[in-house]
C-alpha cells in the first residue's frame, strides 16, 4: 500500500437498511484501493471512504455505489 491515502465523504440518498449499509461498506473495501469505508448508525446518509489515490479516484469510487444500485453523491 502507497502512503497516498485520502479520504472523502459520500451522501447517501437512499434510504438503507442496516444490513444493506454493512454490504456497501464490504463491497467497496473488495479490490485493495479502499482501504476504510465506514456508515455510521447515527448519521445513515453519510459514509466516509478512505482510499488509496495512487490506486483509484474518488470518482470512480462514487461510480460503484452508482452501480449498486444506490443513488448517491460526493461531498
């Protein structure tokens, strides 16, 4: 892993249930470039994703959400 961490936040529009929140967390973490991704039950529409930028971008992080079927965007 490089020491090009970065983080960034994502707004989940969807309303998810919990178990459907821990599956995106999982599904995003599956490939080595993110290293964290994180919804906390307090705050459901917000999930924080740290990732390595030498790896991939946020974008492309923000388009497998998409591709999982939950509408969602960058902060």
């Amino acid at each position: 892993m490089s020491n090009a961490l970065t983080d960034f936040m994502v707004h989940i529009n969807d309303d998810l249930y919990p178990g459907e929140r821990r599956l995106l967390e999982d599904d995003l973490r599956v490939g080595g470039c993110v290293v964290s991704a994180h919804i906390p039950d307090r705050l459901p529409h917000l999930m924080l994703v740290v990732y390595d930028s030498e790896c991939t971008r946020a974008r492309d992080i923000l388009g497998q959400v998409r591709n999982m079927g939950v509408h969602a965007s960058m902060l």
